[in-house]
C-alpha cells in the first residue's frame, strides 16, 4: 500500500511544478503523428475554478449527454470540447493524427474524496497535506472530424484501501499507424503498460520484464507496421528502457554503448524497420540513438553540455529534426535555451539561436513534429524572471522560424502535446484547478 501512495504522491507532484521548474516531462510525433507527453504546467494549480475560461470547455460530452455542435476550423487556435471525466487530474499528455478526422488523444483522470478538493491547497506536498488515495484511469478519446468521444480502455492494478478504490493505469504518448493499429503506452504505478487498439477494442498487451528494473514507465511509442512498433521509457533505477514489437510479442532490447547511469530515453520516433530514433540524455549530455535494422548505436551531436533532447521526428534518411533544453547547470535549473537541430543524413547541425525569434532570457523546446521539409512545428515554454512560464510555439516554413501565438485554455492549465496533419494542428493538455478538465485545441493552415 505504501507503494500506492507513493504513486499518487508521484501524482500529485507531477501537477504541481517547483518554482523555476520548467516540469517538463516530454512528448512526440511523426509528419501525421502527435507529440508526446508529458504535462508542462505553467501555472499553480490553486487558481479559483471560476478563474477558467468559458471557451475551454463550454461543452461536456460525459456528463451532459449531447454532443458539441461541429464549428468551422479557422486559423487561430480554437479550444474543443473533451470529455472529462473524474474529478482530480484529468489530462491529456499525447495525441497522434492519422488524417484530419482521424486523431487519438491519451493520458488520466482520477476520482478523488470531494472533501479532499475543498482545502486551500489541495495538491500534496505544497501545503495541503499528503496526497489522497485515489482511483486512475486511463482516459483515451478520439476525434472524427467533428467531435472527441472517450473510448473505453482497460484498466489494472486497482486495490482497496479503507474501503476505497486507489491504483490505475494512466498513458502518456500514442501512436496511430493505421485505423485499426494504434499504440498507447504509460504506466500502473511503476510498471510499464502497452494498450492496443484493433478497430474496436483497446486490450492490454503484455511489456517483457527487464533486468534490473526497479520502476518505470514508458514515456513514448512509434510504429510504422503492425509487425513493427518501438516503445522507450526509464526505470527509475537508471535502467534504459526500450522495447520492440515484432507482431507476436514484445522484447526488450540491450544497448553496448550507454551507460545507463543517469540516462533516460524520452522520445521515439520510425520511418520503416531499418532507420528509427530514439533520443534523451546521458549524464550532462544529449542521448541520440540510431537503428538501422541490426543494432542500435549512438549518433554524435555537436557537445552542448547539460542538455536533455525529449523530442524527434524524422521525414526521412537523410531529414531529421530533434529538439531539446540546454540548462544552467543541471537539466532543470534554470536559465534555459532551446536547443534544435537538423540531421542531414550525414551529421546533426544545431540551429544557430540568431536563427530563431526573439525569445526571453529563459525558454525550452519539448517536442517536435515534421509535416513536410517546409512544415515543422516545434512545442516549448518560456519563462520569466521569476520562473514562471508560458507556452511557446514554432513554425519553420523551410526558410525561417516563425513564434506562433498559443492557445489560450484559462488560468490553471498545460500543454502536453503537439500533433499535426498536413492541415491542422492540434496541442493537447489540461486545463483548470487540479487539471480537472481535459483541453484540447486546433487551428487550420486552411480554414473552412
């Protein structure tokens, strides 16, 4: 039981960043994918609720009953409705688009004591007490065009304390290769979980045991057949975690030239069963990880120290974007500086900072996506002097990197994950006290 409540404290702090904290978790995606994970807050989580904004979730599938009304995409960003159940950590942390109707997003939601939401400070460790027990799902929904609707999954490793459901399955990153081939993958606890959709039901698919694996979680999937998918994640004893899906079961794989000290895998990404990355840190320096249908090997980036890379996309052997945060020190001390660079088949080239727009003292780069050579989008944050943050939005039109104004979900929210299609965009998260509702919001290259 101890280990439940170390979950959920886990939980608990992960929605609450430190002050300087850039809390950033990570995420991913390929031309139609997503980009992946992790929950970027970037404001305190004890906004009033009636601070949120209207247009974040006029509308609640799952507790009204109707669906929302189809609007006109336009070319500023517009909040859609999701379903948001729960009442305590409902959030999205990965998204994939297959077409423009045709997108996955995953992550949590939790049922918490109502009494628990009633103190001042309501999230554990900051003046509220400890984390309370509570029940999490996985919360998966998908968008048809017009709509997100939630898709049931299954959930797991749900025990009774004092007479009360804790424990659960949450996801953090998704992949859809094919309508009826989609990956999820996250987390029971501290055990890594692999969920499949088949085109009409998520199942649970077993995660081989890894040597020396004290705890983790998988933090990203790619796949480019339904004979081939890569997963990645980090025990929380070092151990790297990269796992590969052959059509028949999952297997671990090994790596001679890492050190799995310190080092963490944070995103993914394929192109076909011989050209896949995998990218994170080791030590003070960035981890890149190259396969090329034989063995992983490590491809050498320019030495920028204190670095942590949480994003790749590739579009092609010799097209290849990875983005990251180069810190003061440590990875996560700030002042921090994006960090993007470019493979061109032969070596990986750092855009130069004069490259990019004006940006504050402090910002970061959290995941990219790579439509096309002339349409790569990157999600980061910024900061100010006091540490506080906000998100931040690039586009790189084949010439010149561009600041795209983000989305605005009211007080109290993050942004997670980008996704994108040839036409639209999509950054998915959470919005509201205690991210108790589910954002979601999408703007067209070519309004309609």
């Amino acid at each position: 039981m101890n280990d439940i409540r170390s979950l959920l404290e886990d939980l608990a702090s992960d929605l609450a960043p430190g002050p300087g904290d850039p809390a950033e978790a990570v995420s991913r995606g390929r031309r139609r994918r997503r980009r992946r994970f992790t929950v970027t807050v970037f404001t305190a989580l004890t906004v009033a609720a009636s601070g949120i904004a209207v247009g974040v979730s006029a509308l609640n599938p799952s507790r009204d009953g109707q669906p929302p009304a189809a609007v006109p995409c336009t070319g500023d960003w517009q909040s859609t409705s999701v379903p948001s159940p729960g009442n305590f950590g409902a959030s999205l942390s990965g998204a994939s688009a297959l077409s423009n109707s045709d997108v996955w997003a995953v992550g949590r939601f939790s049922e918490v004591d109502p009494e628990y939401l009633e103190r001042p400070t309501p999230t554990g460790g900051t003046g509220g007490g400890p984390a309370p027990m509570a029940l999490v799902q996985p919360l998966i929904v998908h968008w048809n065009g017009e709509t997100w609707r939630r898709v049931d999954a299954p959930n797991r490793d749900v025990v009774e304390s004092d007479g009360r459901a804790a424990g659960g399955i949450f996801l953090r990153d998704v992949h859809a290769t094919a309508p009826d081939d989609v990956w999820a993958v996250g987390g029971s606890g501290d055990i890594p979980v692999i969920q499949h959709w088949d085109g009409t039901d998520w199942s649970v698919v077993d995660s081989p045991e890894i040597r020396g694996l004290v705890n983790g979680t998988l933090s990203a999937v790619t796949a480019t057949a339904p004979d081939d998918a890569w997963a990645v994640g980090t025990g929380g004893s070092g151990v790297l975690v990269l796992e590969h899906w052959d059509g028949a079961r999952w297997t671990a794989q090994e790596f001679d030239e890492v050190d799995p000290r310190s080092s963490s895998l944070e995103d993914v990404d394929a192109l076909s069963p011989n050209d896949a990355w995998a990218v994170g840190n080791s030590w003070d320096r960035p981890l890149i990880l190259h396969w090329d249908g034989r063995r992983w090997s490590r491809s050498v980036m320019p030495f920028v120290p204190y670095t942590r890379i949480t994003g790749v996309d590739a579009l092609g052997p010799e097209d290849a974007w990875a983005v990251g945060t180069t810190y003061a020190d440590i990875p996560g001390r700030l002042p921090a500086r994006p960090l993007l660079a470019r493979w061109d088949g032969t070596a990986w080239n750092v855009v130069p900072e004069e490259a990019l727009p004006p940006l504050p003292a402090s910002a970061a780069a959290h995941d990219v996506v790579a439509v096309a050579p002339q349409d790569v989008w990157v999600r980061g944050s910024q900061f100010d002097d006091n540490g506080s943050s906000r998100p931040l939005v690039l586009h790189f039109d084949g010439e010149a990197w561009t600041e795209v104004p983000a989305p605005d979900w009211g007080p109290g929210g993050s942004l997670s994950a980008l996704a994108a299609t040839e036409d639209v965009q999509w950054l998915v998260g959470g919005a509201g006290t205690h991210l108790a509702t589910p954002f979601a919001a999408r703007r067209c290259a070519r309004p309609t």
